[in-house]
C-alpha cells in the first residue's frame, strides 16, 4: 500500500493547503476534467479544505458519463438481435438508453456478457463462429490502445463475426468546446494524468497557448489533486499558461508512442456527439477504412438511431460544470444508483455518483481519516 499512503498522506495534504492558502489573492475557477478526479475530491472534502476564493468546477468526468442515450439505444437494438453475443465492460450496462437498459435486456434474455478486455469478447467470436459478437467500445484515449488492439487481432486472425460499436472520445476538443462557451467560468484545467499516460502533454499545448488558461495534468489521488491545485493556482497568480506535469510517476511528454502509433492505425478522427454537449468537432474517434468491417453500427445499420436526452435529467449540465448535482431536483429523488436517469449517477466516476455516496448532507470526508463518513 505505498503508493497509496504516499498519495493520501494527511500530512502532505495539510502542507499543500496551505500552500495554495499562501498564493492565494483573489478569486479562481479550476475546473478538474477526469471523473476520478471529481470522485477524490468530493471523497475527501477537497473543495471545502480550499480557500474560499477557490473554485473547483466538475467537468466532463468519463467516457460513460459522455456517451449519449443514441448510443446507449443503438447498443440496445444490436443485443436484441437473435444470434448476437453483445459484450461490454460493466459500467455501461445500467447506463439507461430510452426504455430500458442493457442490465435490464439481459434479464429479458438477450446474450450480454461483462468483459474484462476487448480480447475477451474477440476470443468469444473465435470461439463462436456461427454468432455475431459484438464489443461495446467505450473511452477516452487511455481504453483506445487496448480496443484498437482488439480489432486489429480479430483482422489479423480473420475473425470477421466480432465488430466493435466505437463510442471513443478525445479530451482536447472538449477542453476547446469549454473555452469556447459564452457561459464558460473556467480558468484552469487538471487534466487526466492517465489519457497523458498514452496521450503525452503536447496535445495541450496549443490549447493552454490559444485561449490563454494553465493546464496541469494531475493524477486521481488526495494529494496528487492538491499539488495540481497549487501549480495551477500559482501559474494564475503569476498570469502565465503553460501545460504543467504533476503526474510524472507515469505521463511523459512523448507519451506511449506505440500505443499512438497502432490508434492511429485502427482508428480516425470524427465528429462525436456528448452527453449535454452536443456534437463536437473532430472529438471521437471512428473505425479506419482498413477497418470499416467491423463496424457494428454499418454492420446491423443503426447508424441512424437518434434520441432526445431526458427533460428531468440535467446530466448534460453537470458535465459542463454549469451546474451541480445538488442542483437537480430530481437527485436523490427520482433520481438514484438504483434507478438513474443518466449516466452521471450509474457510472463509477459520475458526479452525481459521487455527491450521492458522499455528499447528500454536509461535507462529511476528513484526509485525517482512512475512509470518509458517509451518510
């Protein structure tokens, strides 16, 4: 557990508090751009240890959380089809599309298995050649390399009964569609140490250049988030915008080439549509021409399945920081991990998700304790 008491060490959190305490001259809107990021923080209290002139704004938070009910629906009209095994991580399946979810379909009877690995579902096919399997490709670029390995196994040992439903975002147009919001109050960015892990940092740059706002990839721990606060509240003090690294035990500059080099690839670059946000420019990514056999959406033509998001659901408004959880009439009501209305309250790294389990009532975490009072 090393890693672990070093990252949540109470001690080095008190330093760093103070230390943002120290800096701190007026007011500042950062926002934190990874789910687990936001889980930390709501976790531990993070945003109420903060000066009061600190203002932690959630943001997108996870692929789940982005992936838009269209999706969800075409994912349901593939499992429904007779012959097919649809495979999928287990995060997605209580992700609601517009009157059930793929939980739900399994019980009704439909062929739906958890996977652990893309590989997993390209072995089913190999081992069922007279059923079509289908993978649920879902992720920002750190689940790409591993999916785009998986397709690129199912080519190169002829297995053409596997193909992938890819709902693949990229974190720098989103970033973009935030600055570019005539509603945007963010300042700075924590960006998700574990996208530069495969990624590198020099995809920000132009972006931290462009609009004028310090990003600091930052990992997912108490401590970790708090160093990512200092560095970014120091270069906002100090009025400069640069791409900082706080995450240097795993994200370099250059990143994972060969990860990079086999996405690009499998994959290309395309417009994608996001929970709450709407389409985004050159924000997913697509299956390559070499590739277009596997297309599960050209394969069971449901490329032009379409849906309205949820009146009662302003997941879409979390996930751009405009509002919180808290703000929802329907949170903790209607709305609950049990019976959500969108994907902010199913998956593991949804902000709804995390005010549920921590933040109902009155801040309650403390660093100074291994595990938080929950309500």
């Amino acid at each position: 557990m090393k890693y672990l008491d070093e990252y949540r060490n109470a001690e080095a959190a008190k330093q760093y508090l103070a230390a943002i305490a120290q800096i701190t001259t007026r007011s500042w809107a950062i926002m934190e751009v990874c789910g687990g990021q936001t889980h930390s923080i709501v976790k531990y209290g993070i945003s109420d240890l903060l000066p009061k002139a600190i203002r932690l704004i959630h943001g997108p938070g996870c692929p789940v959380c982005v992936t838009p009910v269209e999706m969800v629906n075409k994912a349901i009209a593939i499992a429904r089809q007779p012959g097919v095994i649809f495979c999928s991580f287990g995060d997605m399946l209580r992700v609601p599309g517009s009157d059930c979810d793929l939980l739900s379909l399994k019980g009704e009877g439909a062929d739906i298995r958890i996977v652990y690995s893309p590989l997993d579902a390209v072995n089913i096919a190999a081992d069922n050649p007279q059923r079509q399997i289908v993978f649920f490709a879902v992720g920002f670029e750190t689940t790409a390399p591993a999916n785009a390995l998986a397709i690129h196994q199912a080519a190169t040992r002829d297995i053409h009964n596997f193909s992938a439903l890819v709902s693949h975002v990229l974190v720098p147009p989103a970033i973009e569609a935030i600055m570019t919001s005539p509603d945007t109050q963010v300042q700075g960015f924590l960006a998700a140490g574990h996208v530069c892990t495969v990624m590198g940092l020099t995809q920000y740059i132009p972006l931290a250049e462009k609009y004028r706002v310090p990003i600091v990839v930052t990992g997912f721990e108490p401590v970790d988030v708090l160093q990512g606060i200092y560095m970014c509240v120091r270069q906002l003090e100090e009025n400069r915008h640069e791409v900082e690294n706080q995450y240097t035990r795993s994200a370099t500059v250059g990143g994972n080439r060969h990860a990079q080099q086999l996405v690009n690839s499998v994959f290309q670059i395309s417009e994608r549509k996001w929970r709450g946000m709407g389409e985004i420019p050159a924000s997913g990514l697509s299956l390559a021409d070499d590739y277009a056999t596997f297309d599960a959406e050209r394969r069971f033509d449901v490329a032009n399945v379409s849906t309205a998001e949820s009146a009662e659901c302003i997941s879409g408004l979390v996930l751009q920081g405009i509002r919180t959880p808290l703000e929802c009439p329907a949170f903790g009501a209607t709305c609950t991990p049990e019976h959500p209305l969108g994907a902010t309250m199913v998956s593991g790294e949804g902000a709804c998700a995390a005010y549920y389990h921590y933040r109902r009532k009155a801040p309650s975490a403390s660093l100074n304790n291994k595990e938080p009072h929950t309500p």
